[in-house]
C-alpha cells in the first residue's frame, strides 16, 4: 500500500466520523443542532470534495 492509500482512508474517516456526528446531533435537536449542524454539513461536503480532488489526481497520474 502507498502512502495515498492512507491518506484516502484517514479522509474516509473522517468524512464518516463527521457525518455521524452530523446524525447524532440532529437527532437530540435543539440548541446545539441550530449552532453546529450547518457547519457540520459544510466540513462533510468540504471533506468529500477533498477525497474526489484527490481520487481524481490519483487516476490522472495513473497511480
């Protein structure tokens, strides 16, 4: 395995970890969920966009 195998499942888990936090959160509702939810979202996509840039690079170069 190459370091960018790493690098792609590190992002994977972290895209997991946050989107069940995401979960969680909206699902106790309330204060905290109108504060952190849409942030929450905004690192999910930002993070999935990441891992596709990434992807996208890796099949580019062939690697």
């Amino acid at each position: 395995m190459s370091i960018w195998d790493y690098v792609i499942a590190i992002l994977l888990l972290a895209v997991l970890g946050v989107l069940m936090a995401g979960i969680v959160l909206m699902g106790v509702g309330g204060k905290a969920n109108a504060k952190y939810g849409n942030k929450l979202m905004v690192a999910r996509v930002s993070l999935q966009g990441l891992v596709l840039l990434l992807l996208a690079l890796l099949f580019m170069t062939g690697r």
